[in-house]
C-alpha cells in the first residue's frame, strides 16, 4: 500500500474564497483515516484534490514521497468510490467492475480472475451478469467498491459512499467497509458528514471547520478530550450540553450560568483560578447526567433542578431534553425512568466529567498552554 502526506495543503476559488486552508495530514501506510465535518467543511475538496480531480492552489502532496502536484488523476495510483456510485446502467456488474482494467489492456484472464475476487470478498459472486437497475443501493454500492478493489491501487478514497443508503443499510455497509480495510489492510481516505461514520469506523480522525484542521486523532481521544468547543460539539450524539456563565469565588470556585451553580473540581482549580469573575464555557454529555445522585462518584454530583420538555424513549434507553436555568439539556438515562414533559425534577450532573473552554478563544482551558 501507500502512504498520503499533505503539507500546507490549500484551495482557493475564485479571488477569496478558500475552501481549504493550509491542511497538514499525514496517513500512515494501511492506516483508515476519517475526514468529518458540516457540510462546506472541505472535506471532499481535500479528497479530490487527493484524487488529482482538483487543483492545489498551494501546498504539497506526496503519495508514497512522490509528489503528485502536477500528475493527472490517471497516473496517482488510487481508485475512489463516489456517494452516487456512478455505474454504467447498460453493463453488467462484471463489466462494470472490469471496465477499467479493460481500458488499461489487463490480459483478459487477469480480468477475470480479479473481478471474481473482488466479487467474492464482497460476496457478489452471484450478481456478476445482472445490471445495476436489478439491485439494490446496498448490492450498488458493493459493485462500487469491487470496481476500486479490482484496480489494486495504492489507496482507496470514499466520497460519503453511504450517504444515500437507509439507516440499517447504512450500520450493515459500515461494517462490511472496516472487514474490508482489515482484509485488505490497504490505506483508506474516507469522508463524511456523519461522526457516528467517523467515531466507528476510522483508525484516526480528522475534524474540519471551514477548511481548516481542529483536531487529529484516535476516535476516543477526540470524545473524551476534545481541543475545542466545535469538536467537543460535533463529536457525540447526542451533543456535548453546553452553557455558558462564569466562575465566581466563594470558599472554592463555582460555575455560575446564573440561575445554577456547579462546584469546580479540585483537578481544574489550578488551571481555572485566572477565570474568576470572567467567561467561561462549560460542557458535559448527556451520559454524564443521571436521574439519580447514588452513583460511585457521588461527591462529584450535582443536583441541578430541571424542566422536562421532551421525553423520547429508544427501547435501551430514554434521551431527555429540558430547559436548565438560561439554556437547554439533553441528558441520557435508564429505560426504567418515568419522567413527563412538563415536570420539575432534579437531575444530577457529574461535574468531574465536566469540559471547560475559554469564552473568547473556545480553546479547552484544560489543554491550553
């Protein structure tokens, strides 16, 4: 396989409208590396320009240190599945999957050896002489992969390949695209929109916002200690909770959003002392918000009363929204719970699980210099 280095990466269109804004990424060799962000994030511009289908306005990439700035898409060695699968409707699935190497004068039991491979890896086998129209999006979009495996090339780009699949469809192909990379163990470039996508499938992720970079790293180090408010926010689902308010001094210190307050742990005093008096941001997910104060970090739980305004049970689950003082919360809790919108209750909030970012630079106070 290969490995995908970007330096300094950017993408401007027009006079001044960057889409990408100096990215540096290095994905190692085998390595499946997530691209994840809001839509106009970039993401798939970076994939392209990866690809060769777009040009760098500045900046370097090299596919294994070849630099690959001014090398057509033809000759960069990689094969991409695109969100819209792009199928020849009067080929068979063969055919389809032959096509390229057809193009590039492959001995023709080479072909065939090849395409039925990759057909049984996917377990196609079976539909190799239907066409497109007589499958399904799941039996497409495996056609889709076959036709970049065939091709064995360096590194495998997906565009949101499962974006027009449904939800169930989607978990399965999930699945199925990780036993690949690990059958394969070939480098992989995968974007999406959806971080629950990033969170289960990739080895590392890339978060973006408006073209640049917010941070790079294993899936569970980005969800338990995000660098910044966005990811903190974006990574999770439901989202971080997130208030705002300041820290007030009063034999120890206190968040105060201004209708509640929550003692600062001892582990963030030293870090939160030059905050007295000024903004802050706090976060906590809505795991870490229970229904009941008999827990094993019972010191650390703080009874905050809320108002109940949606109850949405999940069957393993009840997600819970209400308004908390001057903001909204959604907290997760046991199935067993008997909460009503328009209730009054107490929740608890385990503050030790708490994030805090700085109001002005939504940095994690936690993780600043």
């Amino acid at each position: 396989m290969a490995h995908v280095v970007l330096k300094d990466v950017t993408k401007i269109y027009g006079k001044n409208v960057i889409a990408v804004n100096r990215v540096n990424l290095e994905v190692r060799d085998r390595e499946f590396v997530v691209l994840v962000g809001p839509s106009g994030c970039g993401k798939s511009t970076i994939l392209r320009m990866i690809a060769g289908l777009e040009d760098i306005t500045e900046g370097e990439i090299f596919i294994d240190d070849r630099l690959v700035n001014s090398i057509q898409a033809k000759d960069r060695d990689i094969a991409m599945v695109f969100q819209n699968y792009a199928l020849y409707p009067h080929m068979t699935v063969f055919d389809n999957m032959a096509f390229g190497l057809k193009l590039r004068k492959i001995a023709k039991n080479e072909i065939q050896d090849r395409v039925r491979d990759a057909a049984d890896i996917l377990g196609i086998t079976d539909l190799l002489e239907r066409k497109p129209k007589q499958l399904s999006g799941g039996q497409r979009q495996r056609v889709a992969v076959g036709r970049a495996i065939v091709r064995k090339p360096k590194v495998f780009l997906f565009d949101e390949p499962l974006s027009n699949l449904d939800a169930k469809l989607r978990v399965q192909m999930r699945k199925e695209i990780s036993k690949l990379h690990q059958k394969l163990q070939a480098t992989m470039i995968y974007v999406t929109h959806d971080q629950v996508e990033a969170m289960t499938m990739g080895d590392r992720i890339v978060v973006l916002k408006d073209g640049c970079t917010q941070q790079i790293d294993v899936p569970m180090t980005l969800y338990n200690k995000p660098e910044n408010q966005f990811v903190a926010g974006f990574i999770g689902s439901p989202p971080m909770n997130i208030f705002n308010g300041k820290i007030v001094k009063e034999s120890g210190l206190w968040f105060d959003e201004g209708q509640f307050k929550l003692k600062v742990p001892s582990r963030f005093e030293k870090n939160i002392e030059s905050y007295v008096n000024k903004e802050i941001i706090f976060g906590i997910r809505p795991e870490d918000i229970h229904q009941s104060g008999d827990k094993s970090d019972n010191e650390f739980l703080i009874s905050v009363n809320v108002n109940v305004e949606v109850v949405e049970p999940m069957g393993n689950e009840v997600i819970l929204y209400s308004s908390v003082g001057k903001h909204s919360a959604v907290a997760r809790l046991d199935v067993q719970c008997q909460i009503k919108p328009g209730e009054d209750i107490n929740l608890f909030f385990n503050i030790k699980k708490g994030h805090f970012f700085n109001a002005e630079t939504k940095m994690s106070i936690c993780l600043e210099k």
